[in-house]
C-alpha cells in the first residue's frame, strides 16, 4: 500500500471526513498538524500550490482535499491509487 499523507488542521471538518474516510478503509496515513505551525503550513502550500487543509498525498500524488479523495472513493479509484 502506498504511503498517505494528510495536512490538517484541529478545527476543519474536511480534514475530519477525510481522515474518517481513511480510517474506515484501515488506511494508516501520516498527519501533519499545521494548525500552530508556519513552517509547515509554508511547506504544505510551496508543495502543493494551495492554502486550504485538508491536503491529501498517495505516494508521489498530490490527490487535493477532502472533497477530490471522497470524488475517488465514489469514482471507485481510490483502492487502486492506495494499491499502487
């Protein structure tokens, strides 16, 4: 299974759906907490060219937020991405 990896926030509900999401799949992923921390809010936005949370990568693929993985889940995608 490919490695996931989310950036979040404590207080966003997208980032809550896509981690139930995940979670409900037993898809283990890393979770980068930028809720007090600019550094790595900087970092998430310089990779991938947004300023929202939740931003989701599978492996090398920047997926986008919540919204784009629950597109693949429904798209029947998503178990494939994770398979790689």
């Amino acid at each position: 299974m490919k490695p996931v990896t989310i950036y979040t926030t404590a207080w966003c509900p997208y980032c809550h759906r896509a981690k139930a999401l995940l979670n409900a799949k037993s898809v283990p992923f890393e979770e980068i907490d930028v809720t007090m921390d600019r550094k790595l809010r900087d970092e998430m936005e310089q990779k991938a060219g947004r300023h929202t949370v939740p931003q989701i990568w599978i492996g090398e693929t920047h997926v986008g937020g919540s919204d784009d993985l629950h597109a693949l889940e429904r798209a029947g995608r998503l178990d494939a991405m994770l398979a790689g």
